[in-house]
C-alpha cells in the first residue's frame, strides 16, 4: 500500500519516500522500489518534488 499525505493531498512512495499527484504513480513508484535498490527516473521526474524542482529551476 502507498501512503496518503493528507496535508498535501498526494500519494507517496513508502520506499523514497516521493510524492505523487495519482495513486496510480505512486503505486508504480512503490513496486519499482521494492524490487529494485535504485529510483526510476521516468518515475520519479513525475513526483511532487520534481515538479517543485522544475519551476524553481524556470524562474
Ligand atoms: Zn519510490
């Protein structure tokens, strides 16, 4: 099961900890990681946190 940040209202991988918008990628993010020791970029660039990232970076 992915977790529920309530604050935030997103869904976030258990493992890394991310955030995402959709259960769904969070799912995708959670069974990645508990099978592999490592990020899946194409996952993770989807998160909360790369967006923040992203607009930061276009400022
Ligand atoms: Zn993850």
């Amino acid at each position: 099961m992915v977790g529920y940040n309530k604050e935030r209202g997103t869904y976030f991988c258990e493992i890394c900890k991310l955030n995402y918008n959709t259960k769904e990628l969070a799912e995708k993010c959670q069974a990645w990681c508990s099978t592999h020791d490592s990020c899946n970029l194409g996952i993770a660039s989807m998160s909360v946190e790369a967006e923040e990232s992203r607009k930061k970076q276009a400022k």
